[in-house]
C-alpha cells in the first residue's frame, strides 16, 4: 500500500541582522526579480535587516513591513539587541536627569563608527532626530495586557544594563 507523500515545510534557521554598507558586486541576479526595485532603493545602506535563511533559493531580508528576498551574499552581520521596528519603548530617566517618555522605534542603522545600533523615534506624532542606543530604553509595557516572551526578554535585558 502506498503511504501518502506529506510536504514538510522548508527548514528555517535563527534569524540574523547585518548591514548592506555596499552593493554586491554580483550584478542584480543575487536579488528576486519582483524585488529589484525595493533593493535598490534600500541598499546600500546601514538599515540594520534581518535575515531569515530558509531552505530555498532565497533568504528573506526584512526591514519593518518591507520584505526583499536575496540569494546569499556577503553582507555585514551586527548583534542584534532584539528591538524591532515598530516597537513601543520607554525612554529612561536616567536617574531624573531626563523625563521619560513613550515611543515607537521607526529606524534602526548600524553606527560604523561605534559599532552599536542607534535608534530613531516617534513621539507626539514626530520623529525625533536624536540616535537613541538599546542602554537608554526600555520596552513600554499596556497596562492589562500580557506581555510577549520577547518583551519579557528585552526588559530583563533592559535591567541588566
């Protein structure tokens, strides 16, 4: 008797972050076809992506809501300190010396010079246009609201520093 065949979905391994501080010199066959125009407006640049490798032609770099799928290429692999965009955080106040507020993370670059990610904000409905590092917030918490593994991670992490 013959056993049905079962599809098993393609392996996936641990997200990664890197930077594309220059184009590949591999010309534009390195990148999906539907995604050239996105990669170009993209990269190079110090947008800290994250990288899913899966099991197919392609690995999947994403930036926020913006996806492009690229084949392996040589790029600049960072430390990520598990902050994403689009997350809410709290701006410490460092022992009184500032007043804490609330924002939303809406870029991430790599800071060649320090070797660390600086942080852009939101808050009150504008960007601010001071770099925040991961050591001078936290991530903020909505009262009644379970948190996330992840937040648990990053605000212990958070109180470690």
């Amino acid at each position: 008797m013959k056993q049905p065949s079962i599809k098993l979905a393609p392996l996936s391994r641990p997200p990664r972050h890197g930077v594309y501080l220059w184009w590949p010199e591999k010309g534009l066959g390195w990148i999906h076809p539907d995604d050239i125009d996105r990669a170009e407006v993209l990269i190079p640049s110090s947008r800290v992506f994250c990288r899913r490798d899966i099991d197919t032609a392609y690995s999947l770099l994403s930036y926020g809501d913006t996806s492009i799928r690229v084949k392996p290429t040589m790029w600049y692999e960072v430390q990520s300190d598990g902050y994403e965009l689009g997350d809410p955080i709290e701006v410490k106040s460092r022992m009184g010396k500032l007043k804490p507020f609330v924002a939303t993370i809406v870029d991430i670059f790599w800071n060649r010079q320090d070797r660390k990610i600086d942080y852009y904000l939101r808050a009150a409905g504008r960007r601010l246009k001071k770099a925040y590092r991961c050591e001078e917030f936290q991530p903020a918490m909505k009262l009644n609201e379970p948190m996330s593994v992840r937040q648990m991670a990053l605000l212990a992490k958070s109180r470690i520093r």
